[in-house]
C-alpha cells in the first residue's frame, strides 16, 4: 500500500488531488493497492512550493525506471493543479522493508 504525503505552501490550492494521484499510480503499477494519502499544508514557508513524498515497497519491478517514469507522471498531475510561480517536486521511495500495518476496525 503506497503512502503519499503531499507538502505544499498555503497559497497553492491543492482539491482533489490525492485521488488523482492514487489513480496515476494504479494506472502504472496496478499491483500497488490503494494510496494512504495525507496532505500538510505549510503556511510559514518561503517560496511557493509542492513536494510529494511516496513510499512503497520494495518489489523486483520497482527499479530506477519504475521511479524515473512513475515520478514525471505524478509530477505532470501536480502540474496541472499547481498555480505558478511554483516549484514541484517528487520523491519516490522503496524503504518500508521493516514497516509494519495493522487495521483497526
């Protein structure tokens, strides 16, 4: 299950997005579950920025290229929503190796 955490400046306006990014990663990796997306808005910042940070799994598939290609499609998702002037950025990690889940129920 990927985890997404979205940091961004309060002056972007960032509605809807994180069902648009866990759509944009089952649409490349449909192996990869639903996306536990959380959004922090920061408001003392200094430029006006948007950075995702994506955790998943550590699988066979998920190399270099998988990162390289998954990380310019999620970057044109922000895009699209972000209001310029603004810098993006993406980064995709594999290092849950030792994570550990439970639901509650």
């Amino acid at each position: 299950m990927p985890q997404a955490d979205l940091y961004f400046t309060t002056d972007q306006t960032l509605t809807d997005i994180l069902p648009e990014i866990e759509r944009t990663i089952a649409a490349f990796d449909s192996g990869a579950g639903v996306c536990k997306g959380r959004a922090h808005p920061v408001a003392d910042h200094h430029h006006s920025h948007i950075f995702l940070r994506l955790s998943l799994l550590p699988k066979p598939h998920r190399d270099d290229v998988y990162a390289a290609e998954l990380g310019k499609r999620l970057a044109e998702v922000i895009r699209s929503h972000a209001k310029a002037p603004a810098a993006v950025a993406v980064n995709i990690q594999f290092d849950l190796k030792h994570y550990t889940a439970i639901k509650v129920d």
